[in-house]
C-alpha cells in the first residue's frame, strides 16, 4: 500500500540535495505539500468532457481556477488556449509552461473519477487533466520566486488526433520570438523527459465509385472492397527499424447498407518517424499504393493531408540536459531521455529550448482504463517546479539551440502517443 500523501510530500522534501539553491528547494517543498489541492483541481478538470476542437467548456473552468488562484489576468484566446502571464524582471528570460486541454474521448463517454488509494482511475485523467492541474499550482509556487523572469502559463487545445498542434502552433506564434525555454506538461510519464519530437502525417485516403445494388449490378467497383484492398497492401510495408518509423491505420469508413455497392470508402492513416526523410519516402509508398489500388479496382482515388506535426530535438550538450537533470538527481530518481510526438515538437523544430515533462505514473494511456498513481506527484511536481525555477534565471539557454531534424538522439523508445 503506498504512504499517505503527506509523508510522499514530507520525503520529497528530504530528497531535495544541496546541488539545489536554498530558496528554490524552499518553493518546491511548499508546491509538494499541496499535492492533495492539486489531485482535486485534476479530477475536476477530467469531469468535464473535453473532445478536441470542443474544449471550451474546460477551458472556461480553467480561466476561472486561474483567477482563483491569482495567477495574472488570465486570457481566454480565438484558439481556446488559456493564457496568463505573469511579469518578471525586465531583464529576465521568458519560460512558457504548457498543458494541453484536450481529450482522446468524445463527449458522451461517461467521466467519473474513482479514487482507489493512491490511484485515480478515469479517461482522460492523466492525460491530460493531471497535466493541467499541475500548471495551475506551478504557476501559483512560480509566481513566488524572487527574481525570476517572466513566467507564460499556456492551457492549450488541439494536442490530440487531428487537432495537428493547434494549440501549441498558436502559442509559438504569440511567444516563438522572446521565449528562452518552453516546458511542456503531461500528467502520466514521470521520470520520463522529451527531447526530440517525432515528426508525424496524417492522410485520408478515399476512394469513390459508382455503386448499386447488390443482386442487379454485382460486380460493379465497390469503393469499401478497394479499401480493403488497400489496407492489406499498407499492412505489408516494412519501414526502417533506424531511424524509427512507424503507421497505423486507425479508422475506416465506408458504405450506407450491406446490400449496396459501396460508392465511397476511406481511411485515417498516422506515419510517424524520427526522420522527416523516413516520413517522405514512406508516405510516397503509401500514395503509390493507394493509386495502384484505384487502378486495378476502376475507383477514383483522393488522398488528403490532414495532420503534419514537425519534428525537431535538442542538440548534444544543450545545458537543458544538466537542468533536467540536476532536478531528477534532487528528488532521487533518474530521469529517461526520449523521442515522442507532443507539444513540444512545435518549439522543438524551430530550434528552440524544450521538453516535456510527466508528473505521475500512468497506464491505460488513451483507453477507458487510463489510471495514474499520484505516489510519485510529489517528485513529479518537485522536478518540474525545480526545472522551471532553474529556467527562470537561465537568460541565455536558448542561445545553444539548434534544429536537428535528421536524428531523434539518445533513445529508441518512444513516449506515450499522443
């Protein structure tokens, strides 16, 4: 059975080392010992469904829990992000802390949130309701750091799916130009950091054909019978181990009843890969395919670019890793450098200072089952609150950036799929 939350709380503070400034582990301790406010705000936030492109309703709540805490005059933007700011000295660098708002799960799927212990168990609890819960409390512990620069708090929408990085899109178009470093926030990974952003596409492919009735026009070209057709072609692609690249088909449509000819069919497919090269000649393969298919079958093809997120990653010897790092060696666990497909892939591939972070342990990622065990919240929002305290007086980090969009470095496991 795990310890009480505020015993977890009491032993991240005893973890926090010397290597450490003394008011910065003065701030993280008081921000662990709220980690019982910060469950509350998350399962709030997961109570409220949050499909992507229809995040308002959260993020409304989040606007108010912002102004509730004190956190600046937070703002509710065109794009649906929640944005406060909260000015620091003059000459200080500019840290963006990010969470993303949205959800995998439409809005009829039933959220309650059941407490077992340490265990939170709902769709969309850890990711990513954790996450911007805990941009709330870091906000309100950062904006007590003395001498720090100015601190950009960031709920944003579209992280999900087809959202394509909306959200995060925006932000980089607001702040791309003065942020020094950028954080982004997922409830369900701790130890775990993103340093390399995974560059991903999105088609649709759709075929279209006459159609007709089963008995009175049998073989007429059916659009779902090309479709298919398709789907076990893509099925045999071998892509490269190294780098890393991957597919999947994740929906299928097609037809209006089981006795008509289908007029029209189409597919979701996600391509993904630690190489924009990789990418290319993979989603060359697959449109070759795709009009192969329509000519055997006598179909009209069409094939639609609906998601293309941009890949990037931190150079070797960029001082984030000694940041990152120095905050994991404080609270006793050491952290796992990763590629994965987040928000941090916008500021990634400009070259910009970035990672992204997990608070607690999860599982069930993206399934009805998701849970996160809070026991490691305490480090998790130690690390963070340590990490972006650290940034704060850090003027010059983003000076060492460099895009390096040919290799993901370090790791071949690849983070949660978002």
């Amino acid at each position: 059975m795990a310890p009480p939350v505020e015993e977890r709380a009491a032993a991240a503070e005893n973890l926090l080392g010397m290597a450490v400034p003394a008011d910065l582990t003065r701030l993280a301790r008081a921000l662990a010992a709220r980690t019982e406010e910060v469950i509350v705000d998350a399962v709030a936030i997961c109570e409220i469904p949050a499909p992507t492109f229809h995040e308002a309703r959260r993020a409304r709540h989040v606007l108010r829990r912002m102004r509730a805490l004190g956190l600046g005059a937070p703002r509710l933007e065109e794009t649906g992000n929640v944005v406060a700011e909260l000015p620091g000295a003059a000459d200080g660098p500019t840290v963006v802390l990010t969470a993303h708002l949205d959800t995998v799960f439409e809005a009829d799927v039933p959220v309650r949130v059941r407490r077992e212990g340490a265990v939170l168990r709902a769709p969309g609890i850890g990711d990513n309701s954790l996450g911007v819960a805990g941009l709330l409390w870091l906000g309100g512990a950062l904006r007590a750091l003395p001498g720090r620069g100015t601190l950009v708090l960031v709920a944003n929408t579209c992280e999900e799916g087809l959202g394509d990085l909306r959200g995060a899109r925006a932000a980089w178009d607001r702040y791309g130009a003065r942020a020094d470093a950028w954080i982004v926030l997922e409830g369900a990974t701790f130890n775990r950091a993103v340093y390399a952003g995974v560059c991903s596409r999105r088609l649709e492919v759709g075929y279209r054909a006459a159609g007709g009735h089963s008995w009175l026009d049998f073989g007429r070209p059916s659009a779902v019978h090309a479709i298919g057709r398709l789907v076990d072609q893509i099925a045999a692609i071998r892509p490269p181990r190294e780098p890393r690249t991957t597919y999947n088909v994740g929906v299928l449509r097609g037809g209006t009843t089981v006795n008509s000819i289908a007029a029209s069919a189409s597919l979701l497919l996600d391509m993904r890969s630690e190489d924009p090269a990789a990418l290319d000649a993979l989603d060359r393969t697959v449109r070759d395919l795709a009009a192969a298919v329509a000519a055997a079958s006598d179909v009209e093809v069409s094939v639609e670019v609906v998601g293309d997120r941009p890949g990037g990653r931190l150079p070797d010897g960029h001082p984030l890793f000694s940041v990152v790092n120095a905050a994991a060696e404080a609270v006793g666990v050491p952290v796992e450098w990763e590629s994965g497909s987040t928000d941090a892939n916008v500021p990634l591939s400009h070259g910009a200072a970035a990672v992204c972070l997990g608070l607690a342990r999860g599982e069930g990622a993206h399934t009805r089952d998701e849970a996160v065990d809070v026991g490691a919240l305490p480090l998790g929002l130690t690390q963070a609150c340590l990490v972006a305290a650290s940034l704060l007086r850090r003027p010059a980090l983003t000076k060492f950036a460099v895009i390096d969009s040919t290799s993901a470095g370090r790791s071949t496991r690849e983070s949660v799929d978002q």
